[in-house]
C-alpha cells in the first residue's frame, strides 16, 4: 500500500473502506472510522485509520499514516514550517 494512502482517502474522500475494508480483518476499523466521522470525532477516526494501516502494512505504516494526516492537516489550517517554508 501507499504510505498515507488510508489519510488521504479518509480526510479527503471519506472513503478509507475503499482501500482496506474489504479484509476482514480491518472491516473493523472501516466501520470505527466511518462512525467517529459521522458523530464529528475526527481524532479518533485518524487513529483508527492509522491501526488500520498498522494492521494492514505493519508498525511503520502506523507512523507514516499519522505523518501524512499531519501533514494534510498542516495544509488545511495552511501553517508554514520553520523559516516560512510550506
């Protein structure tokens, strides 16, 4: 898989099924995810979408899942990174 393939087909398309929910293992977490989006609880289903890609891809995916969310949130509320860069 994509590193932060999960992040960016949940914060950007709502669709973190589309990638990993049909393994049965992780339908789970799909179900999570798509719930905490719903009731607005938007931390939690970006963990949730992270174990799914732990799960899925192992311990580093976990990581980098979160590093992507990060990444994209940064860019959403348009913050610059040290010395002004983006």
């Amino acid at each position: 898989m994509e590193p932060g393939v999960i992040a960016y087909k949940f914060l950007d398309e709502g669709g973190v099924g589309e990638r990993v929910g049909f393994l049965p293992v992780l339908s789970g977490y799909v179900a999570d995810v798509d719930r905490f989006v719903a009731q607005r609880r938007i931390p939690i289903a970006g963990f949730a979408a992270a174990r799914a890609a732990e799960r899925r891809d192992g311990p580093a995916a976990y990581e980098q899942e979160r590093r992507v969310q990060a990444v994209w949130l940064a860019g959403r509320l348009e913050l610059k990174g040290p010395g002004g860069r983006g």
